[in-house]
C-alpha cells in the first residue's frame, strides 16, 4: 500500500466522520475518525510552526492513552518519523 497515513485519515474522515476510530480502555473516551483528523492537522501545525522539518525524528515518552495514539498518529501525519518511547515498559 503506497498511501501515507496522512491520506488514509483524511479518506477515512471523509467517509466515516463521526464513526468510533478509537476507544480508551483507561477512561472509556470515544475518538472519531474526524477528531482523529483534526487532532492530526492541529499536531502537524504545531509540528511545522516549531521548525520541524518532515523527515526528522520526533520522540515521544508517554504514557499509553488517548492522546499518546493522537500524537503518533499526528507526527506520521505530518511526515515526520515517531520515535516512541514507553514510560511503562520494562
């Protein structure tokens, strides 16, 4: 498959919006396939204006959760590499 992550939220935010994308077994929040693509064009703004270029190496340490799979998602997004780090892992 040759499409970027980039093109498959948006494609999957156009045609299953308000769908369930995500539920978190921590808190029971639900993340459409819509706020999946609003939360991702917000990080990958946020990325930009900061001066990462695409291509570079991004880290994240974080917990497991919501808003770490919001991260990643929106640092691919942007097309940049997610380097994960796990707080919990041993």
């Amino acid at each position: 498959m040759n499409d970027s992550v980039a093109k498959i939220i948006d494609q999957q935010a156009a045609t299953r919006g308000e769908q369930t994308f995500l539920i978190s077994p921590d808190s029971n929040q639900h993340l459409s396939y819509a706020e999946l693509r609003n939360s991702a064009q917000e990080i990958a703004g946020h990325l930009q204006s900061m001066g990462f270029q695409k291509g570079e190496n991004i880290a994240l340490l974080m917990n497991n959760g919501i808003w770490t799979a919001k991260l990643f998602l929106g640092v691919m997004y942007s097309g940049r590499v997610v380097l994960p780090l796990n707080a919990v892992s041993g």
